[in-house]
C-alpha cells in the first residue's frame, strides 16, 4: 500500500514545491478588470523587475523554495501587467469615478481624503481605496454636495480632485 503523501508529491513539480514539499497555492487573481493608474502601472512593472532580481539571486544561490515562491508571484504580477487597463484621471472630476480623489466630511467635522485606485495599489493607510472596495463602490457615481453613509458615520463630500 502507498501513502497518500507520495501520491501527491508525485503529480507536483518539483519547483512549485516550498522547502516542506508542499504546493505554493497561487494568488488569486480578481475578476473586476484590472483599471490601474499610470502609478498602478509603473508599480506593477517595478514589482516584475524586483522580482526578476530576487529570481537571478535565488538561482545563484539554488535556493528552490525561494524560487517557487518568486515564479508564482511572476506569474501573478505578469498576468495583471497584461491585463492592466491604464484609465486617465478627468482632469475637471464632477463625479466620484476611478482615480479621483474625494474628500469627505463627517458628521463629527472631521475630514477624510481618499483616492480610487486599482485593487492592486491600494494601500488604505495612504488614502488609497480599491475602487471596488465598500467605500469605494460607496463612493463611485456621487457628486460634491452629496450625503452618504461611511465609515459608519454620516458623510457629506466636500470636493473632487483629479
């Protein structure tokens, strides 16, 4: 009788395998199209060259787990860089959409700035908000002088920017 460990290993290549022999699972890929920034986009491509580097680094030092895990993240980040959907800014925004910047004010008088960005870019410590985020989906289509509910306050946008 056989184990059912060996069976599996059996069907795995060998580099696609981490430094326990198991499988890296690959990351998940959204199905909303990928509209990024023209920062987006140079992000993307910076991310493939630092990878590139890390994968002539790890082949130097045969390192095979490093090695799988960078060919998934290659594989990954080449595949939104060919499906990257480059979307301009209007420069006069008179509604919330892609790549402009909102600036909301709460109930309690404070302000909040956030930008829609691509799933990618996001980074919501830095006011960038995926656009197909609960806030950003929240945001998208209103105009200034607007109410809504965010951030489980009330909200009133202030201004657009692009």
């Amino acid at each position: 009788m056989f184990s059912g460990v060996a069976m599996s290993r059996a069907f795995v290549r060998e580099s696609d395998q981490d430094a326990a022999g198991e499988a890296l699972p690959e990351r998940i890929v959204s199905p909303h199209p990928n509209f990024v920034t023209p920062q987006g986009l140079k992000q993307i491509d910076e991310q493939i060259r630092h990878l590139e580097a890390q994968r002539q680094a790890a082949r130097s030092d045969s390192d095979k787990s490093n090695l799988a895990r960078i060919a998934r993240d290659l594989r990954y980040w080449s595949q939104r860089r060919a499906t990257a959907r480059v979307v301009e800014p209007t420069a006069q925004p008179d509604t919330v959409r892609f790549g402009v910047e909102v600036r909301l004010r709460l109930e309690d008088g404070s302000e909040r700035t956030f930008r829609l960005v691509g799933e990618d870019e996001a980074d919501p410590a830095r006011g960038l908000i995926s656009w197909v985020s609960p806030l950003g989906a929240t945001l998208m289509g209103h105009e200034p002088g607007d109410s809504l509910r965010v951030l489980d306050m009330n909200a009133e946008i202030v201004g657009l920017r692009s």
